[in-house]
C-alpha cells in the first residue's frame, strides 16, 4: 500500500493534467507529515461537503505544489481553521476536545476532493475528478483505519452518488439519512451517515446526534 505521501503525489499528479483545473479549487489533500506524525492510532475520519477556493484562490496554479497544499491543510487546521462554525462544533463536541485541539484527534477530508477556484457551491467534476475523490475516501479508510467515519454530508443528491460508491468500495450497504432518521450507522464497517451540522441544527437533531455517536465512540 502507497503511504499518504505517495498516494497525495499521485493524486496532485492527475489533477496537474486535469483540462479544467483552472476553475477547480486545488485538491484538499490530508497532509502527509502532520497526519502521521502528529494525530492518534485509528482517529475519526471527518468528512464534509467540498472547500471552495482552497490554495489557488489568488495564485497560478502552475506555481503551487504539493507540499504547498499539504501546508495549507497544516495552517488551516493548527492556525486558524477550525473556528468555532457548526461544521467544527460538531465534532469537537462528539470528541470533547477544544476546537483547537482538534487537529491532534481527527482526521478532515471532503466528499469531493475539488470545490470552486472562485466561487462557492459544489463544483462540476468530469469523471476523472470524481474518481479521484472516490480514490480518496477509500484510501483513507483503509490507511487510517479510523475508529469511525463520519459523514456530514447530508443526503443531497449530488453527494448521495459519492458516498454510495465509497460505501460500495467497502462493502456497505448503509443507506442515507433521511428527516425521520437523521443519522444512519453501520457498526460493521464503522461509518456515519448524518447531514451537514447546519443542518442538523435547523431541524433540531445537532445534540440528539452528538449524542448518539459519542456514545459509539
């Protein structure tokens, strides 16, 4: 098996022959030298939506590498990133650790590698983009071996396809949420499937599913 290094530089490498990519956000890739350094045996894989306008907002993309990406995930992380948003509230309340702590007990990834250069909303990905965000998930899974997985990405249709095939990959059936079930589990495969904590909040379900997980974790 790749190390995350290897498995980053291969994926920064199709991205680099992607045609599109100038309307594409750089790919949100873990960083390599924190995450096996730095983070705890088996950690929680926390899993959004996309992040828009990540990296190469304000630059040329010619000019970014991957190390530049592995260190905007570094900084995002430690420095600034973790503000306290519904997004990070969430899962700091289900590790009961501080917001900026977080780094040290998690592992954040997106359903979607690529989000938007300059613009917010989800990006349209051809096929090789979306494959390289399946690759991603599946990888992660299987490096990290996390404690679970938790998906916070609703069941939105343009999401719903993508975590299916993830699920797929690992031989999950879990199907998706829905408002009268707000969070589905597989305790086999060890994966959470509840929407966005927004979300989650405006429905009143945001501590009932604390809650729930804390209790699994």
């Amino acid at each position: 098996m790749d190390t995350l290094k290897e498995f980053n530089k291969k994926i920064y490498d199709r991205y680099m022959l992607c045609d599109n990519k100038e309307v594409l956000s750089s790919p949100n890739l873990v960083s390599s030298q924190r995450m096996e350094n730095m983070v705890k045996p088996n950690p929680i894989l926390y899993i959004g939506q996309e992040t828009n306008e990540w990296v190469n907002y304000n630059k040329e993309i010619s000019d970014i590498t991957l190390d530049d990406i592995e260190k905007r995930c570094d900084e995002f992380l430690i420095d600034y990133g973790t503000t306290k948003t519904k997004f990070w509230l969430y899962i700091s309340k289900i590790l009961d650790v501080d917001c900026s702590q977080l780094y040290k007990n998690m592992i954040w990834s997106n359903t979607y590698l690529f989000g938007n250069r300059y613009s917010k909303g989800t990006a349209s990905l051809n096929e090789e983009e979306y494959n390289m965000s399946i690759e991603n998930l599946t990888f992660l899974y299987k490096y990290f071996n996390p404690t679970y997985t938790i998906f916070v990405a609703g069941n939105n249709h343009v999401y719903e396809k993508a975590i299916k095939d993830f699920l797929k990959n690992i031989n999950s059936s879990l199907d998706k949420p829905e408002r009268n079930n707000p969070i589905k589990i597989d305790t086999t495969n060890k994966v959470i499937w509840t929407y966005h904590p927004m979300r989650l909040n405006y429905i009143g379900e945001f501590n009932n599913t604390i809650d729930k997980i804390k209790a699994l974790i």
